[in-house]
C-alpha cells in the first residue's frame, strides 16, 4: 500500500451562480520514499488537489465522493482535531509564498516551537527547533530573528524546517520556488533533494516546470482541467509522452527550440470550470480529435508503466 491514495475524488466550488466541479474524479497514489511532481497549465487543479490532501480547502469547497488514504486512514471522515494531529506528523506542505504563511508579529524560533508536536518541555522543543535550523542550514541565530529580517529564500527555508520537524510520511510542496530568484531556488531544490533522501519522505511536487520536475521526481502526473490525464514515470514522460497535452507541454519547453525558433505556446487556453468543453476537455485544442472525443470521456488506460486517458489508447468510460 503506498503513503497516499486518493481514489475517485471529486471537488466542487460553489460560486455565486452555480456549483462546479473543480477536481472531477481524480485517483492516484504516492509510494513510499517516491517523489512524484503534479504538472499541469494554471488553474488545472494541483493547489486543490494539495489542499484537499491537507483538509485545507476554501470554504466554499466540498468534496463530493472519493477517499483520501493517508498511511491507510481515510481522512475524509476525520474532525478538524483529528486533521490538526495528521498535519504536521502525517502530511505537511510547503507553499509558494513563504512570507504569508509567518506571522510577522512573532519571532522565527516562537512560530517553529509552536509546530513541534509530542510531550516535550519547553527546552526540548527548542532544542529540536535549533537541530532543524542546522539541517535547512540557516544559522542558529534566526531563532531570534522576525520573518522581515529574512531573506526569500532564508524564509523558505523557515517554511521547509516547520513541515519536516515532525518528520511527516509525505510533504507536498506547492511550487515552493517561484517566488525566488534562480540560483536561490537552485539551492532550495537541492535543499529539498537532500531532506527528502535523508528522511525518506515520499514528496508531491506541484510545478509549472515540467525539466524541473523530470531531475525532480520519479513520475509526473500531469493535470488538465481538474482531471489527471497522464501519469508516467519521469523519464517516459519527457521522452515519449502519452497523452497530446503532455506532448504539447513537452513541445513547448525551451530546450527543444532551434536556434531563433519562435517561442511556443499551446494554442487555445484552459477551459472555464463552468462552461467545459462536452467529452474530452482538451478536444478544442488536440490536434488528433475524434468525433467520439466531443461527446464521451475516455477511460484511464496502463500502458507499461504509464496510465492515460485518451481515445487515441482508451475506450468510452462515460457519457458525458
Ligand atoms: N477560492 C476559490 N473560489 C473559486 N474558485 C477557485 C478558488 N480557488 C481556486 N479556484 C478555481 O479552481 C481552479 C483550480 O485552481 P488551482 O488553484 O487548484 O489551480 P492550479 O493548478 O494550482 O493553478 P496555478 O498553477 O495557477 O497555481 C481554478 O480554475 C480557479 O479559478
Ligand atoms: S481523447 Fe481525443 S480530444 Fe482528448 S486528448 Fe485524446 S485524442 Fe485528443
Ligand atoms: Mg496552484
């Protein structure tokens, strides 16, 4: 059994006018020590995705049907006082901005002892705090220090030591360097590479960096339009992709250019929750459309060790 295993989970918002379905019917798993990346064009769905594994949703958010297994407990059913014990020991997260998650009133070595979970004194948590400042390596003296005496990337760092200190199965990190600049994100990465091997934790990436997320991860899963449309091991993905939105993703990257080659996007844009696209989302914008692709969803296929849905592989799961 893996560390996570979200089956069939379906996520609506309410808005003013209507309910939507923001995740619709995504299943998958995270093995243990397995560092998965959630790839995937903006408003796709993997922050909801990351928050519906933390409890964490906006409130106008419902999780309709489906389970999310944390080391085998389905923590749908769980109270907020049950989920604030599974954050933090089971699951925890990194977010993209690290200086909205500090409380800027409060010193760094208050806020970290605060996360420290267990019977400990006072002193101990302490202590527990400064071994997780070496590990993230910052220097002792933050501990004194407020969240605007700290750099970006010494910030993320904070963020890093809170969600490890209480040494969780797995960490989702929601692009946690995008806010920083390139080399500082470098040294975050390899930051993160290190814990994670050290620690053993099994690792949900979100990223819009798809070369990032092959050095990054052992399998990518690739979002579109609140629906996982392939999942592949990193490798496979970048080599011979399944799915044509992951071959146009792929396309776009910049290392495949020519020299003076045009920059290139996907033509079209990502669908409006409230107005999809009938059958297969992605038919107005895939080149290898069927007339079945505008009417009915096409069942998730393995093909070796990839899984897909499309009907270039796959048959009908559904009416739409
Ligand atoms: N609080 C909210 N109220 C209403 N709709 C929301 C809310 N938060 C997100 N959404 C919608 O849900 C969809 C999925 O959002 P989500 O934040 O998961 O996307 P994402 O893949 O993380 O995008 P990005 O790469 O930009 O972070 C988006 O279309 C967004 O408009
Ligand atoms: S199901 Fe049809 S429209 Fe959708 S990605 Fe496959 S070929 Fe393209
Ligand atoms: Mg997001």
């Amino acid at each position: 059994m893996g560390i996570l295993e979200v089956k069939n989970l379906i996520v609506s918002i309410q808005s003013l006018y209507k309910k939507v379905n923001i995740l619709r019917n995504i299943s998958f798993s995270i093995g243990k020590n397995e560092v998965v990346s959630l790839v995937g064009e903006s408003g796709s769905g993997k922050t909801f995705t990351a928050l519906s594994i933390m409890k964490l949703l906006p409130q106008a958010a419902k999780i309709e049907t489906g389970e999310i297994l944390i080391d085998g407990e389905n923590i749908i059913e769980k109270d907020e006082k049950k989920m604030v014990k599974i954050r933090g020991e089971k699951v925890s997260m990194i977010f993209q901005e690290p200086s909205s998650h500090l409380n800027p009133v409060f010193t760094i070595g208050n806020q970290m002892v605060e996360c420290v979970k267990g019977n400990l004194t006072k002193g101990e948590k302490k202590e527990k705090v400064i071994e997780i400042l070496k590990e993230v390596e910052l220097p002792e003296y933050i501990f004194y220090q407020y969240p605007h005496q700290l750099s970006g990337g010494m910030q993320q760092r904070v963020m890093i030591g809170m969600a490890i200190i209480n040494k969780p199965s797995l960490l989702i990190a929601d692009e946690p360097t995008t806010a920083l600049d390139v080399s500082t994100s470098f040294r975050i990465i390899n930051l993160l590479k290190k814990l994670i091997s050290t620690h053993k934790i099994s690792v949900i990436f979100i990223t819009h960096d798809i070369s990032l997320a092959v050095n990054f991860s052992d399998k990518i899963y690739v979002m579109y339009a609140g629906e996982i449309v392939e999942k592949s091991p990193s490798k496979k993905l970048i080599n011979s992709p399944l799915h044509p939105y992951s071959e146009k993703l792929i396309a776009c990257l910049p290392e495949k250019y020519k020299k003076r080659e045009k920059i290139k996007t996907i033509e079209g844009t990502v669908p409006d929750f409230s107005s999809l696209p009938s059958g297969c989302a992605f038919h107005p914008r895939c080149p290898y459309k069927k007339e079945i692709c505008e009417k009915f969803l096409p069942e998730e296929i393995k093909i070796g060790e990839s899984y897909v849905r499309c009907f270039r592989y796959g048959k009908i799961t559904k009416n739409n």
